[in-house]
C-alpha cells in the first residue's frame, strides 16, 4: 500500500506539498498540484485517518452519547444523528453511558483525544462544570446540561398537563404519576407539568407519584405496590413509554382492565408504544428531528466556530391509543 512519502517521490515534492495538496492548505502551483494528483492517481493512495486528524486537528468523526442504549428511545434518536452525520460526511461513534458519570468523562476524555470533532450528549448526571473542560463543540440532547451549552429539546412540561388533562376529560378522577430519573431535567419538568395539572385537586396525594427511573421493571414494582395502596387510582400519566409499558403489565397482574378500571399515557411516541396490548396513548416527540437537528446544529459549530448558543425545543403531539381510547369512547355517549 502505498504512503504520503512514496507520493512525493513520484511527484519529486517534499511530504509537507503532499499534504497541502490534499488538504487545500497553503499555497501549491498548478504545475505541482497536478503532479501530486497524478501521483496520488497513479499510486493509488489512500491517506490514513489518523494521519489526517494530525494534520488537521479534526478526524470527521461526531460522538452521541446516551444514557441506556436498551431503551429504544435512544436507537431512534442515534438513527437519525448517524444519518444527518453520514450526510455530511462524518462518521458516528455511539456511546452508551449508563448514566455514569465515570463513564461519560472518560468516553469525553478519550474521544478529544482523537480529536474527535464534536459532541452530541443525553445525560442527567453531566453538571455545567463537567463541560468547562471540553475542548470541541457539543449539543446537549433531549435534556439540558448547562444554559450555556446549545440544546435541542420538547415541551416536557405543558406536554405533561395535556396528558393529565387528557385523563382527567375521559374521567379519570384520582391520576397519579411514574416520574423518571430524580435528576433528570426533562423528568423534573414533567413531574412539573403532572403537579400543574393536578395540585389544586382535593383528592391529590403525594402517594400517587412513585418513581420509575425511566426502566420497565422498576415503574411496573412501583405501580403494583401504589395500586395496591390506592385502589382508586384510576388514571396513570408515565414518564415515559418503557415506565408506561411497566404500567400496563402492573395493571394485569393486579386484574385492573385497560382502560376500564385504569387509564394510561405515556410520553416518547416511540414504536413500542405501537406495540403491546393494549397499545399505549402517548405524547409522541418529533424523535428522529430531535437527533437530525442536534446534529445540523452541531455540524454548524463545527464547519464555522459559531459560538452562539442556540436551544430548540420541539412540541409534543398526543396519540390516543387503546390505553384511553375505550374510557373516551364510553364517555361521550
């Protein structure tokens, strides 16, 4: 295989003329520019990547990185960030993080060190300080990290009242709520938008809220012990569609029907949601814009060193589906 030396030589130019050649950078003549290319041609040189990130500072790679890659959320956001990558000419490195902190420094740390181009983040442990020390550009995804750091977003908040709401017009009377990760932004603004909805009520009770974690597992024990307490809950907004699930799976092994004896709305749109029986009403996010815009805004910091921070946030649409739609049906009759 061929090397940049063994181009010079067929060119009889120095590595540096190669380099300058291939990358735009600095000035070469015509005469010596075609000769380089011819070399290239001739020789069919391939230049290494790593070799080219030296050079360049840059290796034309981005990297997402995520919380829980078995959450099927985040495959759809990556799809679309991989895409919008690829598009441009980058490569896509996904990182699964667990939400360590450990974890996601040193994914930070060790990507700049191979000049990694940019970042595009989801994380609820990640502080304002953690990202003092990041050296490239970074878009925070799905949940703030810092109001310096550019975000793309939804309207967690108001998208949690319409689905309390939602309950309360199909005629839920007594709707709790399984929250996400204690730390997590876009999880304490839907708890905002679930109290929002809620507080003012007399039968409400700091009981009807458990947490689920953002894990099936976890939202369907919660819900079986809060149900068993409370058997007059009649109406569950969860965090978000993997906790919803938990919920419908809870509600069969307490004997409660869907949407009879319990009405549920989850949040995320995601294709499970689709999926399981009965298919979940849910406030559906613009999953595969949100990744496709964190990347176009990413790839611009990039491409132009525009330091300005930008924030998007996207609304969320509600999907009625059998979890409410059977209660809805019997009311308006």
């Amino acid at each position: 295989m061929a090397t940049i030396r063994d181009v010079a030589r067929y060119a009889n130019v120095s590595t540096a003329t190669v380099s300058r050649v291939m990358n735009r950078n600095g000035y070469a003549d015509a005469e010596t520019s075609r000769r380089v290319k011819e070399a290239i041609e001739q020789l069919d040189y391939r230049p290494n990547d790593v070799a080219r990130s030296l050079f360049k500072g840059r290796s034309g790679m981005i990297a997402l990185l995520v919380p829980d890659i078995t959450n099927p959320f985040f495959p759809e956001l990556a799809r679309a960030v991989e895409d919008k990558t690829n598009l441009n000419g980058y490569s896509f490195v996904l990182c699964n993080t667990d939400n360590d902190v450990a974890k996601q420094l040193n994914y930070l740390n060790a990507l700049q060190q191979k000049s990694i181009d940019g970042f595009i983040i989801v994380s609820s442990s990640l502080t304002p300080d953690n990202m003092q020390s990041l050296q490239v550009p970074a878009v925070a995804l799905d949940r703030v990290i810092s109001p310096s750091m550019p975000s793309v977003t939804v309207n967690n908040r108001s998208g949690a009242r319409q689905a309390v709401d939602h309950l309360k017009a199909i005629g839920c009377r007594r709707i709790a709520h399984v929250a996400g990760l204690e730390y997590a932004d876009n999880a304490a603004q839907r708890m905002r938008g679930y109290l929002d909805a809620v507080k003012q009520e007399d039968w409400f009770d700091s009981r009807y809220i458990v947490s689920g974690a953002y894990h099936f597992n976890q939202a369907q024990e919660a819900v079986e012990t809060m149900l068993s307490n409370n058997p007059d809950i009649d109406g569950i907004f969860a965090g978000n569609d993997m906790m919803g699930a938990g919920v419908l799976h809870a509600a069969a092994s307490l004997g409660k029907r869907i949407p009879d004896d319990l009405a549920v709305v989850g949040f995320d749109g995601i294709a499970l949601s689709e999926t399981v029986t009965p298919a979940l009403t849910t406030m559906t996010q613009p999953i595969y814009d949100m990744g496709a815009k964190a990347a176009d805004m990413l790839i611009n910091q990039i491409e132009t060193a525009d330091s300005t921070v930008m924030t998007e946030e996207f609304n969320v649409q509600l999907a009625e589906r059998e979890s409410t739609l059977r209660k809805a049906a019997t009311n308006e009759q």
